[in-house]
C-alpha cells in the first residue's frame, strides 16, 4: 500500500514520456521496484523479480508504461479542444513517413494513438460536468432501491416474489407506468444489448451497441432509450425498473463532480427536462435473477439484442475503454511471465499475473502473508533451498532426514510430532485428506488451509 501509493506514483507519473528507454536506464528504475517489493513481501533476495511481480500484483513497468500512456491519451482524446491531439496526429504521421522513426521505437503516445485513435469514443467540447444545464447538477430525482426482496425469497416461489415486487410499486409509486430496463454483455468481443419494456402498453424496443460498453454504462443507455420512449409517448408518470444498483445510486445522489460519468449527468439532465415539461419521473431498483416477470423479460430481450437488436453507433465514454487498456496490460505482462525460464515454482501455482494479490481480501497479518509467500515462490529458508544458492553445505534436517524441504517439516518430520494431529485435524474438518503436498494445498488459495499452515509453522519456531 505505501508502496503504491508514495513509491510507485513517483515512478508513474509521467513516466510513459520517457520511452523510447535505454535498457540501463530502464533497469534503474525497474531495481527500485524490485527493492520496495522484496522489503515489502518478505522475500529473499534469491526470489525472482518476475515471482515478486507476480505476489505483489504490480505489473512489470515497460508494461506500465504503456498502459497509462493509453489511459492517459483516452482522457485526452475525449476532448475535442485539447492541444494534444492534433500534435500527436502529426506525430504520428512523422512517424510513418521519416526514415528517423523507421527501426525506432516509437513513442508510447504515438501507439496508443494507434490502438485507440481508430475507435469512436464521446468526445465533447468541455469535459462532460460542465456541457449540462447547472441545475442538472444538484437536482433531486426519486430513487427506491429498497424492495424489500433480496435472492434468498426465491425458495417463496415466482407468485410470492411477483405479488411483494408488485405491491411494493403500487404502494410506493400509485398510477404510474412501470418501463424496465437491462442491458447484457455476455463476451468481451460481441456487441452489448441493451432493451427496456412497458408492462403497461407491453411495447419493447432493443438495440446493440459498441462492443466496448461497459455493463454500467450500457445500463445507463437503456434507462436514457426508455426515457427517449416516455417522451415520445407523453408517458406523465413513468417509472424506470432498472436492475443496475450502481447506476440508480449515482442518480440518487443529490449532487455530481466532475468524476460522475457523463451518462449519469445526462440521465439526471433528460429528467430534469421531463420534469419541467410537467411529466413525474422515478427510478426503482429491482433484485435481478429472481423471478420478477418485468425483469426476467427484459433480461432475455437485452441478451436476444446483443446479436439480433437494431445497432446503434453511439460512441462509448473514454472511462469504458479503460478496462481494454487493462486487458492488454495482463495481456503483455501475462507473455513475459509464460516465456520465461525463472520463477517457474510459482508459475505452477499462478500460470497467470492478476491485479489483485492473492491476501487482497484477508487480514493474514504480515508475517503470515511472508511465510506464506515464501513458501509459494520456493525461495525460503529451510535447508533444501539454502542448499541449492550455496548458503548451507547440505540439505539436511536436524532429524537426520536427508532433504528438508517444506513438505517434510510439515508431514513428516519427527520433531513436530506433537503438533502435527491439530494440523491434520483442522485439514480433515475442511474436508482435506492426504496424501498431502504443500503445493497442491498452496493452489487451492483457501484461507483457513493457509492460516492452519502458518499456525502450525509459527508453532514449529522455525525460519521460513
Ligand atoms: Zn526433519
């Protein structure tokens, strides 16, 4: 966390301005990586940098670098007035033309230009909390997102769920037309379908939109498709039943910043508009994937809509692409750890580099999360590895056992004996059972095994 926040931020602040990098200067900066994440893991200096990556979750920095010079240009990008885009087209031209740039590496920017100046994306003047009507900014719109239903009333049967959601919406909102809407992505690379229905009139309408939506800015889309029907309809008090909680919380909030994504400010700004045209517009959520007919019809016209709905061409906000940004990150990083000879230990463990490391949703303490990683990178203290980088002559156990390794300290070794049944026991009540292998227990990543190890190794007083 220190790490990331004071150290790495340092590194990454303009930092894809510096490549083309010459493989020294490069590794200068890589080396205070790795030194901040050994300190910061507990590993061994004898522990691959590319293993340290892999525990930390932090990806190589050539890699890095390219994913903030996209991320970076996509903010840009987004605005039609800013100075950079127009230098970087000529850039990019003289890139293509010169004979300077012919066997270099080009600039960072000039390949995200590349990737990313060839997909349409919202651009607008100002950035998108300034293009809308000020008071759009601070207006309070109704929004009910407690029904009262959550997964678990769907053993209550189709009838009960349909009757409560239906009382609810007359009991909160009397005379008004419900319209539900849903979006669908079902793969990274197919289009993503967005729909809305009207109980009342039983009209629906679908569409298919970029392939680069993110399911919460699609949702956003079908709520503005169905407002666009409401208007169209003179709809005077109309409902919009939405399953997205994410995008009703926004609309919920009584003021906006200028980080709130632009389709949630156009939401609020369509509304606003409705209202002083003397229509009454209210939003409600609705639990999703239990029974409620509206939401289950609604459901199955988005996923119908992601190949067969109209397709609309309305270009997807810049913050969307971030996750393709992300995407090609582990992409890059993923290649660099699979063709390479070192760390192989704990590419058995984790044949792929993710985001997040591996304690990110527990509380192990320190300690635990270095012996822990110890044991999953092999690089730990124990004679069989100390053997192998020439630090003890042999491989050894006190107990007279000729390799001690990890998996003989844990199960066999006759000097933990008397701690050895707890162990045992603990695995059996989580359904384990021998024959044991430590890696094998290390890749279920189950909390309470790797706390039962650690506890068993803390009792054992031995330097992992
Ligand atoms: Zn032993």
């Amino acid at each position: 966390m220190i790490y990331r926040q004071i150290i790495r931020s340092f590194i990454d602040y303009g930092s894809f301005l510096l490549s083309p990098l010459s493989n020294q200067r490069s590794l200068r900066l890589d080396r205070v990586q790795f030194q901040t994440l050994r300190i910061a893991l507990g590993q061994m200096r004898s522990c691959p940098t590319n293993s340290l990556l892999i525990e930390a979750a932090d990806a190589p920095l050539t890699v890095r670098r390219l994913y903030l010079a996209k991320k970076f240009f996509l903010n840009q990008y987004s605005s039609l007035s800013h100075p950079l885009i127009p230098k970087l087209i000529r850039l990019n031209n003289h890139c293509t033309n010169s004979p300077y740039w012919r066997n270099k590496e080009l600039p960072l920017l000039v390949v995200a230009y590349r990737v990313f100046g060839i997909i349409p994306i919202y651009q607008s003047l100002l950035p998108p909390f300034f293009s809308f009507e000020f008071v759009s900014r601070y207006s309070k719109i109704p929004v009910f997102v407690d029904c009262g239903l959550d997964k678990n009333d769907t053993v209550y049967g189709s009838i009960f769920v349909n009757s409560t959601f239906n009382n609810y919406l007359d009991s909160i909102l009397p005379n008004y037309t419900f319209i539900f809407t849903d979006a669908s992505k079902l793969d990274a690379d197919a289009r993503v379908g967005v729909a809305y229905h009207c109980s009342s009139s039983a009209h629906s309408a679908s569409l298919s939109i970029s392939k680069f939506f993110s399911i919460f800015s699609a949702e956003c889309v079908a709520i503005l498709e169905a407002l666009s029907y409401v208007e169209s309809e003179g709809i005077k008090k109309a409902a919009i039943v939405s399953d997205s909680l994410s995008s009703l919380s926004l609309l919920k909030q009584n003021s906006i910043s200028s980080k709130t994504p632009f389709l949630i400010v156009l939401i609020k700004n369509t509304v606003l508009k409705l209202i002083q045209n003397r229509f009454s517009v209210a939003f409600v959520w609705c639990p999703s994937h239990i029974g409620i007919r509206g939401n289950e019809f609604v459901d199955m016209l988005a996923r119908d809509a992601v190949q067969n709905g109209a397709e609309d061409n309305s270009p997807p906000p810049a913050q969307d692409l971030w996750a393709v940004c992300r995407k090609s990150m582990l992409n890059d990083w993923n290649q660099i750890w699979r063709n390479s000879t070192k760390g192989r230990k704990l590419y058995a463990l984790q044949p792929a580099p993710a985001l997040q490391t591996w304690f990110h949703e527990w509380d192990v303490g320190r300690k635990n999360i270095t012996t822990i990683g110890r044991l999953r990178t092999g690089h730990n203290s124990l004679p069989a590895h100390l053997h192998k980088i020439n630090v003890v002559p042999d491989t050894n156990c006190r107990c007279g056992y000729p390799y001690c390794d990890i998996n003989h300290v844990i199960f066999a070794c006759p000097l933990f004996n008397q701690h050895r049944p707890m162990l045992l026991s603990s695995l059996a009540r989580m359904g384990v059972f021998g024959p044991y292998f430590i890696p094998h227990l290390l890749s279920l990543n189950n909390y309470d095994i790797l706390s039962t190890i650690c506890s068993f190794l803390n009792k054992t007083q031995l330097p992992i």
